[in-house]
C-alpha cells in the first residue's frame, strides 16, 4: 500500500532499520483529555484485535494514501519544528484502514449507529459499505487513513526535509 506520513525529523534519525515513535508522543495525554485517550485506547486494542500484538513503548504511526500526482500536500508545520514527508510502500497486512470522518466522532465519544451500544457502534469505523451507505465516506479513498506499528527503512520510497512556514 503507497502511504505518505509527516514524523518529527529525529524519527528518520533513528538508528536500525525499523523506525518507531514512543508512546507518549501517540497522545498528549498531560491534556487530560478522557474521551480522546479512551478514543486512541480502544484504537490501539482494535488493532491487536485485527493485527498483532503491539509494543507498549511505541505509538501507532498515522499515514495516508498516497496523494494523486498533481495534487498538493498539505506541509504546513511550526516553523520551530522539523519535520519529514515520507512516501512509504507499506505492506497491506500490517496497515489497519479507517475513515477520517468516523475517527473524528470516535475522538469525542460519539455513536456511528445509534441502534447500537456505543463502543459497539464503533467497530463500524472498518466497516466500508455501512460507512459509505451512511453518507460517512464516499466510494474513493479521499477519506482514509490508517495506522502501522512501524516502519521499515527499506518501505521509504522518498523523503523530503521540512519545516514550517507559519
């Protein structure tokens, strides 16, 4: 799967060849924010479920689709803070697919499916046709995101250096 991922700068730094974020950078959790952290929580344990088991030092890495040729990324970051634009060839199993929009009712503790029990309705965040027959996705995969436990130096296909222009 073509992906793109924004890391800070010392992430491609990292020695080895299989790259990680620690945990704490997964959420700011000094912010004492419940429904978000249960949020990323339940993410975390929806990926163990489907995937494999995670590291408990290492955050889940967030990456996108690939963007078509032609159109522009977003690359706006704090000017203070360096950052890389990965391109990554990623294999298919080890990425867990949802849809942004979803996510986003998910991180303030909202219900997908009201017939259903609240963290129940939030399995329909993997659930493609519900979510697209819902009016939560479109057909094409501008909505998308998805989170891996890694990466791999030999997945990065290209690298560009940023910071910010704010």
């Amino acid at each position: 799967m073509l992906l793109e991922t924004y890391q800070h700068r010392p992430f491609i730094k990292q020695t080895g060849d299989i790259l990680t974020t620690a945990r704490f950078r997964e959420m700011p959790r000094d912010l004492n924010w419940p429904k978000e952290l249960y949020a990323y929580d339940w993410l975390r344990t929806q990926y163990q479920q489907r995937r494999f088991p995670l590291n408990t030092q290492h955050a889940l890495i967030w990456a996108w689709p690939q963007l078509p040729v032609g159109l522009p990324a977003v690359e706006q970051t704090d000017r203070r803070v360096a950052m890389v634009h990965l391109w990554l060839d990623v294999p298919d199993e080890i990425v867990l697919s949802m849809n942004f929009q979803a996510w986003c009712l998910i991180l303030i503790g909202a219900s997908l499916d009201h017939d259903q029990a609240l963290v129940d309705s939030w399995q329909r965040l993997f659930d493609e046709a519900w979510l697209v027959a819902h009016d939560f996705a479109s057909a094409d995969n501008w909505d998308r995101q998805v989170v891996l436990p890694y990466v791999k130096r030999d997945w990065i296909k290209r690298v560009k250096y940023l910071r910010g222009n704010r």
